[in-house]
C-alpha cells in the first residue's frame, strides 16, 4: 500500500482539528450576532476573559483533539479572530475575519513554540513556518521570537499570574518583516494559559504601544461566561496609549538586566 492510502491517526487529528477550526469561525459568526457562544459539538467551552481594550476571548476543547484547544477573540464589532494552539501552545490555525486570511501551521519548525521549555527553563525560543491564504495570493510566513520570565508577578481577578517578557517578528517569503512587536504577557500556572499584556508594536512611522492585559478571568458558572460582548475600554482612546508601569507588578518587572536574551 503506498503511503498516501494510509490513513494514520496524526493525519485524522490534523484533518479533525482543521474541520473543527472551520466549523468553529462557522458556528461563532452566527452566534456572536446574539452576543453569546455554543461551541461546536463534542466541544466544551472552558473560559471566557475579558480584556482591557474592548476585547473578549472564549476558549474550548474538544473531544477529538486531545490536548489542543481553541481561542476565539470579539470586539464590540463581533469576531475577529479564531486561532488553534496544542499543548504546549504551538499555533496551528488561524483565522482572521478582518482581512478573510487563515494561517496553517507547516511542520516540522526549526523551533517550535514550548510552553514546558519556558515553565522548565524560565526562556523559550522559536522559528517556525504557517502558510498564509489571503484572496489574493498564498504564502508561506516565518514567525521568530522568544519568551522569558522575569520573575515578576501580576495579581488580576484573584489569580496569581507570572509576568513573560516576549518578542516576535513575521517575516514574508521575501524575507521582509510584516509585523514585529515587543512587551509583556502573563501567564498562570494554576489555569495553565497565557493572558495578553502589554505591547509594543514597530512600524515604518513609529512605535504603537497597546494595553490589553486581563481584567476579568471567568470560568464556567460565573457571571459572564460564554458572552462574546466585551465589557471594558471601548472607547478607542483606552486602547492605545504611550504604555506606564502595570498595576500591582513587583518592583523588578521595571528592572532591566545587563545580560538579556531578548
């Protein structure tokens, strides 16, 4: 039998996790016009949080695909994005309503994201290729960075979550740069996700700095969950803004070391 009549059991949960993003960015475009959120079948939605720049975000999983799981994110205009990460955080898919384009992960990266090599070492790098599609063209896009550990923690909504210094770059396949960005992002080991900070973002005018750390973290029967409406700082000057030093940071997130990885 030749190898592409084998159906093997990486090649069905690659296929299911695919037909579950589209059917997820299906699902939430029709419900999110009723401001709540039915996850697709065999799916469980597990948290809902609320950011400080009108944003939302729900995550599920999902019975097929053991260890992934799904974010979909809302502003006050509805969905915006829906993107596929496994457990140890790799990215998978993505798709973005604003520009109708979707992202697919192209193994084997060169250094794929590790969320247990940033909890095990206090640093995580990585280099790594998704296909874009766009309705103009198609392409492959080379996504680097790194994530670090400061030390420093963060209490917001009653969880305790650890500051990580990022830094990412997107480069065409040119080799050009299409986005590149540095800031802060939390994580919590007790829930074991990864929250958005605060951001620094380059451009050929300037730098953009962008506030959209967590204000609400709601887990299954509170008040909250499952709604798609954002609650904070839709007012368009919340969200972009020269950025200050975070509320309730230890002292050494302000402290810069002689010896940065980043």
């Amino acid at each position: 039998m030749s190898v592409s009549g084998i159906e093997t059991q990486s090649r069905r949960g690659a296929r299911a996790a695919q037909d579950a993003l589209c059917l997820a960015v299906s699902l939430v475009l029709t419900s999110g016009a009723a401001r709540g959120f039915t996850p697709p079948e065999g799916c469980q939605l597990f948290a809902t949080v609320q950011n400080r720049a009108c944003g939302v975000s729900l995550l599920w999983r999902c019975d097929h695909a053991e260890g992934d799981f799904w974010e979909a994110n809302f502003s006050d205009e509805g969905l915006e994005s829906v993107v596929s990460y496994n457990r140890d955080y790799q990215w998978l898919d993505a798709a973005y309503t604003w520009d109708s384009s979707h992202e697919k992960y192209t193994p084997p990266a060169i250094d794929p994201i590790s969320r247990s090599d940033l909890i095990g070492t206090g640093l995580d790098t990585y280099d790594f290729i998704m296909r874009r599609s766009t309705p103009d063209r198609r392409y492959d896009i080379r996504i680097i960075g790194a994530d670090m550990l400061t030390g420093a923690t963060r209490t917001i909504d009653g969880y305790e979550l650890e500051e990580v210094q990022t830094r990412i770059e997107i480069l065409d396949d040119e080799g050009f740069t299409e986005y590149a960005s540095q800031g802060t992002q939390y994580y919590s080991r007790d829930l074991g996700l990864f929250f958005i900070g605060t951001e620094e973002v380059f451009g050929p005018e300037g730098s953009t700095f962008w506030d959209d750390a967590p204000r609400d973290i709601i887990l299954p029967g509170e008040p909250g969950f499952g709604t798609t409406r954002p609650f904070y700082g839709c007012n368009p000057q919340d969200a972009a803004f020269p950025l200050s030093a975070p509320e309730s940071a230890s002292p050494t997130a302000q402290q810069e070391t002689e010896n940065d990885p980043l």
